[in-house]
C-alpha cells in the first residue's frame, strides 16, 4: 500500500480507525500507536536499546 513518505521520515505508526470509543481507549492495537507516536523523534530514532535507554 502507498504511504505518506513524511510519515515515514518522522518513523510514526498508524493508528487504525474504529468507530467505538470504548475499544479506542482500552485496546492495544490502538493505544500502543498513538503513545509511540507521543515520544520525541530523538528516541522513536534510537538504533538500539541501550541507546533508548540512555
């Protein structure tokens, strides 16, 4: 599938859509995107753990 290169460059995940609030606040499949997209680029770049880490 085609991606938004900008979105790409900045190493977001996509969230995916749902109807229900509910599921949206609870699930990991839609919580662990959004908080990884939260972090600073500094460390969604980090080339490894200790790295991220540190």
């Amino acid at each position: 599938p085609s991606r938004d290169s900008r979105q790409d460059n900045l190493l977001l995940l996509n969230v995916p859509f749902t109807r229900s609030h509910f599921f949206y606040s609870t699930d990991f499949t839609f919580t662990a995107p959004r908080i990884w997209n939260q972090f600073p680029f500094i460390i969604r770049s980090a080339q490894s753990l200790s790295v991220f880490k540190s």
